[in-house]
C-alpha cells in the first residue's frame, strides 16, 4: 500500500503489521496526552508538586533525556569537526535520538511552567542573570539545529527526492552540515553546562553546591563531559535495540565499536573527574559548609531506601567505573553481550546522575528543624514522563520506515530474489 | 529581546546573553537562507542535471 515510499533496496513489514505493532504506543501517547491536557486544562493542581518540589518528576526526565540525547551533539561533533567520517553511518540515527529527546525536553518543559503561552517571556523579559536564561536560549537554538539536521533525512524520502527543488534543498543542507554541527556543539556544550551549573551555584543545598572556576562550578563542566561521555552509549542502545526488533543489523561493527571506543574514554576520563570532585566535595566544601558528608546519606529508614548510599555506589561504580573499563577494552567492546551491558549502565549512570542532582538535593534536611522530603508523583507526572517514551517510539519507527536512517542496511541486508 | 525594549539596559549581562541568542540565530537564519537561495537558483535558474546520492 505504501511501497513507494519505503526507501529503495531495503524490506519493510507490509503496512497493516506496521499499524498493528504501533497501537499499543499510539494508545499510551495517547493516555499521556490525555494527562497532559489535564495539567494545561486543570493546572498544576494535577501534580503532587509542593514547596520543597516546585519542578515534579519532569525536572529529573528533562535533564535525562538532555544528557542522553547528547549523542548527537557529540557524534556531530566528531564526523564533522573531527573528522571521524565511518561515523556517517550512524549519524543520521544519533540526530533522530537528538531531535526526540530535546524534542521532549521542550514538551515537558511545556507542560512544567504550567503556562505554556507563557513560554516566549523568557525571550522577550529575559533574566540576565539566570543560568536556566542561558539554557532556554540554547536548548531552544539547538532544538532548532537538530531540526535543521533532520529535515535533510524526511527530504531524502523516496517520493519527495524525485523533486528537483527539495532534492537540491536536501543535498545543499548536507553541503553546508559542518557549519550547524559546529554551531550545535557549541550551544550543546553551553546549555549541557549550564544545566550543572543551576545545581553547582546552589549554596543553600550542601549536597549540590560546587567550587568555582571564574562563574562556573565543577557540575557545569561535570554535566558537559557526562553528556558527551553517555550520549553515545544510548545512542548504541537504541541502535541494538532496533536490530533487535527489525530482526536486521543496521550498522557495521566497525562503526559501532568506534563510537563505543570514544565513548569509553570520555566516560573513563569523567569518572575520574567525578571521583575527584566527590572527594574534594566530601572531605572540604561540605565541612566548611558545617556538614559531614554521611548526613547526606543517612536518615530514616525510607529516606535510605531512595537516597542512601546505595545511590552513590551505583552512580559512579556500577553505572561509571565498570561501563568506562569495558568500553575501552578492544575485547570486551567486540563481546556482545558485554557491549550492551556497558551501554545499558552507562545509560542508567547518567540518568542517575542527574537524578541526584536534582531530586535528592530536595529530599535532603537542610536545616536543624528540617526532614527527609520525600516525593511520590502523581498518575498525571508519570504519563506525562512516559508519554516522550511513546511518541519516541513512533518517531523512529515511522523515520526507520520510510526514510533511509542506516546508510549501510542495503549493503548488510541484501534482498534475496 | 531587543535594544528598543523598555526592558533593555545597556550592560554586560545583556550584551553578552542577547547578543549570544542573536548571533545563534543568525547563523542559522544565514545557512538556511544559503541554501534556499542556491537551491531555488540550481532548479530554475540552472541547467541543473542533479546531483546524485553522493551525501
């Protein structure tokens, strides 16, 4: 039914097998939706937010998905800055990542300010002295770079490359890519930054507030190198997952274990960092602020369940350390098995990051007469969260249908006659 | 926000995060601008035979 338009030389499922795959997400986008509109109908009343969480579950999944969408940024960054051109084959994937995960970032952010016709204020009555100032205008920029990255793929579509004008839109697009790669990295580098630096100037909460260089605290280059460092492994996840499901392999291994190397020494090296910087946090910055740093980890009973020592471990050994060695090692990068456990922590590591980044500084008592806060959100906070999830899905699924995503799959996957 | 805002102030702050925003902007609003431009010029202005799948 729809044969013209899928990509030539590749096998897609017929259309009614595709749409019948899709139900099951379109009905959970569906129901987040629906949760959505209840926050922009009914308000924030919808949220379990409340004096000590004024941002809800959407600020942890909005510098989740920022972090781990950072593949594209610095996958980018490396074809077309550094020259590292075997990853042409899967850069088209990490700017489909990219654009679905600050896509959803922007949707979140839409639904957190609970005015979303509102949102231009922040262009038009900007803070100039706001770290979060820095970061809506970049992220806003850079949603834009990724969608300028995007638009060359939907144009290369079957049908629409037999148009003379949008076939030379498409191939002048590529033409010039180097210069938005270029402007992409440095608004990246900039908002990725930014968004450590929020927590890092924080000096009313002890467990996030870092030591400066000139305005900048340690998170912000922290959250930068995190960025570069993990977006790259979910961008692998995502890639295996999708040879999973389609039953294909998309990309050469060659490709995969280049970008799996990078990143391997990006997380080696941010860990190290990581590991300084806790200790220095540890053993000077939180004393000199009057605290010894296992109050940070102690408390009640529930208190340590969610924010114990337990989360400290996992973070930077489970999710930082093991990922980093197993990456850089040629042998067990080409282990498959090993592969994707690698990427799978280093994926689960930067969101945990971020995590106690940003809910765990809340939960924490500040003050003598202060306790353990702890937060539950609401049905609403969860499908709104899991909503991006399945309008991901959907995305990829209909790109990967109809657009030549994997340079490489007419080779790997030739079609038997 | 621009220059003629009652809002704007002629300071540092400012300069460097409008001027940042502006200079974002441009770049892209130029590159997109280029390539519309050539690519409108090689379809009807140029005896334009393609230009293959060489991405």
């Amino acid at each position: 039914m729809d044969s013209a338009l899928i990509p030539k030389g590749v096998k897609r499922c017929s259309l009614p097998v595709f749409i019948a795959g899709l139900t099951p997400v379109v009905l959970v986008l569906l129901w987040g939706v629906y949760a959505m509109l209840l926050c922009w109908l009914k308000g924030l009343n919808q949220t379990n937010m409340n004096d000590s969480y004024g941002f809800a579950l959407w600020i942890w999944a909005d510098l989740a998905v920022i972090a781990i969408g950072g593949g594209a940024f610095f996958s980018g960054l490396l074809k077309y800055i550094f020259g590292k051109d075997e990853l042409k084959n899967i850069i088209n994937y990490a700017v489909l990542i990219g654009f679905i995960c600050y896509s959803s970032a922007l949707l979140i952010l839409a639904i957190d300010v609970g005015q979303p016709l509102r949102s231009w204020f922040i262009f038009w009555h900007a803070n100039v002295h706001s770290m979060l100032t820095e970061v809506a205008f970049c992220l806003s920029c850079y949603f834009a770079v990724l969608t300028i990255e995007y638009i060359p793929l939907i144009l290369e579509n079957r049908k629409l490359d037999e148009i003379p004008l949008i076939h030379n839109i498409s191939h002048n697009m590529h033409g010039i890519m180097a210069v938005f790669a270029a402007t992409g990295a440095f608004l990246s580098c900039f908002h990725q930054g930014s968004l450590g630096g929020v927590a890092g100037v924080l000096y009313g909460r002890p467990y996030v507030f870092r030591e400066h260089i000139l305005v900048w605290p340690w998170t912000f280059f922290l959250f930068t190198w995190s960025a570069a460092a993990f977006g790259p492994c979910f961008t692998i996840l995502i890639t295996k997952i999708t040879e999973g499901i389609t039953g294909k392999k998309l990309v050469k291994d060659n490709v995969i274990s280049l970008l799996a190397k990078i990143s391997g020494w990006m997380i080696f090296t941010y860990i190290i960092a990581k590991i300084i910087d806790t200790f220095y946090w540890a053993t000077v910055t939180a004393p000199e602020l009057g605290f010894v740093w296992s109050d940070f980890f102690t408390g009640d009973r529930s208190s340590v369940l969610f924010h114990g020592y337990w989360l400290l471990f996992a973070e930077i050994v489970l999710c930082g350390i093991i990922p980093g060695l197993i990456l850089i090692s040629k042998k067990h990068r080409e282990n498959k098995t090993l592969l994707l456990t690698a990427v799978t922590l280093g994926t689960i590591g930067v969101c945990l990051n971020r995590w106690t980044m940003v809910m765990q500084p809340m939960a924490m008592p500040v003050m003598t007469f202060d306790s353990w806060n702890l937060y539950i959100p609401s049905w609403q906070e969860v499908a709104t969260t899991i909503l991006p999830v399945a309008y991901g899905i959907i995305l990829i699924a209909i790109s990967f249908r109809y657009l030549p995503i994997f340079p490489q799959e007419v080779e790997l996957n030739p079609i038997k006659e | 926000m621009f220059w003629f805002s009652f809002e704007w102030v002629w300071d540092m702050g400012h300069i460097v995060f409008m001027g940042g925003l502006w200079y974002a902007l441009g770049i892209l609003g130029i590159g997109m601008s280029y390539v519309i431009i050539k690519s409108v010029k090689e379809t009807f202005y140029e005896d334009s035979t393609g230009h293959g799948d060489n991405h």
